[in-house]
C-alpha cells in the first residue's frame, strides 16, 4: 500500500497548483465581488486538458482516473473555489456526452465542449425535485423524429452563459418514477428555452445560477443519450463522481484557509508574543491539519474504489462527500476564529472561503441524504465487514 502520488500524479498536481497560483488566486476575490463568470479563464483551463479530464481519447479527452481529476481540482480550488466546482460540473457533464452521446451528438458537441471553447451545465434538480430528484416532472414527448420538452429546472450552474446542456426528463410516467426518466444533450439557445436571473447567492459567485424553462423545445431524436428510462441512472453515475469532485473542491478551499491561517499566527502578534505561541491556537490548527488530512485520503480511497469500479463505490462516494465537505467548512470556519476580526473582512481571503464551502454540503446530494445512504448500506447483513 503506497499513498505517496506517483510520478504522472505529482505532474498533474504541478501544472494545476501553476494554474491556479497564476490564473485562478489572483482574480477570484474580484470575480466574486463582481460576480464575473471568467470564460476565457475555463477556456484556458481546457487548453491544459482540465475540461476533459475523464472524458474518453476517443472525443479528444484526458481518460484520467477520478483519483487523479480530484488531485487536479483539489488544486484548482486553492485558486479559486467557484470556478474549480464549474470546471467540475462541466467535467461531469461532457462525460456523459461523451460515453452515452450517439455519434452524430458526439461529433456535434465534443470537439468544443473537449478544449473549453464551449461549456455545458447539468440540469437535474427542479423547484420541486431536489433531494428526491425520481419525482422530477420535466418531461420529453416523443413526436416522430423529435422529442418536444416542457418544463423547467433550478439552481443550474453556468446557466445562461453555457452553449450547452445536458437535461433529465420524464419519457414515461409519473408513476414510473426512475425508470421513466431518459437523459438528452440540448443546444442552449435552442427554441423554447429561457433562463431565470443570476440568483443572488452567499458563495459561488464566480459562476451564474439560474432557473430554466422548457416551452415545446424541439430537438432531435439523436440527442437521446443511451436509451429511453436510463437518464436517472445515468444520473446516479454521474453523481458518485460528482460527489468526489465537490468533496475535493472542498478540501482545496480547506487547504487554502489552513496555509493562510498558519501565515497570520506567525505574522500576527497579541499580548507581546506570536499567535502561533498561543498553545489554544497551536492546537486548533493542529486539528484542522489533521482532519483535513483524513478529509483528503478519505475523498482519495472513494476515487480509488469507484476507479476500480468497487460493489461499495457509491458508500464510499457518499461517505467521503459527507465527511470531507463537513471537515472542509469546519476548517474554513475555524481559519476565520483565528483570523478574528479581519478574518471578516472582505480583505482577505477567509470569509470566502467560508462562503463558498458552505453549498458544498448541501449539493450533489445533502449531507444527510449522504448518511441516509451510508446507513442504508451499513444495516445490511455484512456491510461492516465490507466497509472498513
């Protein structure tokens, strides 16, 4: 058993912590005071393979294993958190294109979604679809060599100033549940559809969220991705990758708070000595290290188990999503304690960092849907000896 990277690993990670000390530090805390969706910076990124990190070569992709794409946006998100959870979501997005996309889709929609010169978003959750994201309502009618959709989503990062989207919609009935709901690619500027407003958020705010509706969008019958009742499982796929990609964004930003913090004990001094004399402080940041560690290697071991497409890779998924992304807003919180005053202040770096992580526990499935699942699992006859 090695943990230390190996040589391909430790080249990600340089070329990204290069990327993101040059590209993604210097702007993000005007990106987010601005609101500023930095385009031609993801573009930049996928100039590097980061677009496309786990995408297959057959459409231009990197074929990286997850474990090395979360080495990557660990990276990423020191730099910039909001822009390295996008980059994410597009990654996310173009992988289902890429693996379940006909031809004709492929070849429409790949070659630029691959270098970043176009982006997609991911639209799953509706207004009334969240946590139970089965019960979802937009649906897909088939009319001849078209499918027409109705609906609407929410909460759609990058909405509004990506090219493309990848939509779940109801094929089958309502009482189908899952098995009615089939995954498409659609153009977003297609006819019929139309984005909500930028929605004024706590954090992230270096990439829109928006709600989109669906009036008779027409598209054709090739945008299928798979097979008619796959999308939710498709869905479900996605989000055991998903939930490793917003863990390790996570520990990134955590990372970044715990390097900034263990600069301001030593630069800051009270009572006519060094915070970092103060043993209450001395030991506040050892725990923050110490489980952002754990953080870390548990995000790790869930990508080397869905790498090696382990029977438990989804437990695995979740439970790293769940404690990662606790520990992460933990340690951002506590970077801001030992900061004080100016930790609140938009002058540094920590009350963003709080900020943003914050969403971390709620998306890509909640935290307590998150232990809904790990418990599911670890009731069952077995389980605790097959989950160590």
């Amino acid at each position: 058993m090695d943990f230390n990277l190996n040589e391909d690993q430790l080249a990600y990670q340089e070329a990204a912590r290069a990327f993101a000390e040059g590209e993604l530090m210097p702007n993000a805390a005007s990106w987010d005071e601005e609101k500023i969706f930095p385009l031609e910076t993801i573009t930049k990124a996928g100039e590097m393979g980061f677009c496309a990190m786990y995408s297959p070569e057959d459409v231009g992709g990197m074929d990286m294993k997850r474990t090395d794409a979360a080495i990557v946006l660990e990276e990423l998100a020191r730099g910039c958190t909001a822009t390295a959870a996008f980059i994410s979501i597009h990654n996310m997005a173009l992988w289902m294109i890429a693996n379940w996309g006909t031809e004709q889709a492929k070849a429409e929609f790949c070659p630029t979604l691959v270098t970043g010169e176009d982006l997609v978003s991911y639209c799953l959750t509706e207004p009334n679809a969240g946590s139970d994201a089965a019960s979802l309502r937009t649906s897909a009618r088939k009319d001849g060599d078209s499918y027409v959709i109705n609906g609407g989503k929410m909460f759609i990062s990058g909405a509004g100033s990506t090219k493309v989207l990848v939509v779940m919609a109801r094929t089958g009935s309502q009482e189908d549940g899952a098995k009615g709901i089939s995954a498409f690619v659609i153009p977003a500027d297609a006819e019929g559809v139309s984005y909500g407003k930028n929605e004024p958020k706590m954090g992230w705010n270096a990439q829109p969220t928006r709600a989109i509706s669906f009036e008779n969008v027409r598209i054709p019958s090739h945008y299928l991705l798979g097979k008619e009742g796959e999308g939710f499982k498709f869905a479900m796929m996605g989000l055991d990758g998903g939930r490793i990609n917003i863990a390790t964004t996570a520990v990134g930003t955590a990372q970044a708070a715990l390097e900034a913090s263990q600069r301001y004990m030593h630069e800051r001094s009270q009572f006519g000595k060094s915070l970092a004399n103060f043993q209450a402080l001395q030991f506040k940041l050892a725990d923050m290290a110490t489980e952002l560690v754990a953080a870390r290697q548990m995000v790790r071991l869930a990508g080397f188990k869905l790498d090696n497409n382990h029977p438990d890779k989804t437990t695995y998924c979740a439970m790293a999503k769940q404690f990662a992304t606790d520990v992460s807003f933990k340690v951002c919180n506590e970077a801001m304690q030992i900061h004080g005053g100016y930790g609140y202040l938009r002058e540094y770096p920590i009350e963003r960092y709080v900020r943003d992580t914050r969403v971390h526990q709620i998306l890509e499935g909640t935290n307590e849907v998150m232990r809904m699942l790990v418990s599911r699992r670890i009731l069952q006859d077995g389980a605790t000896e097959s989950i160590r």
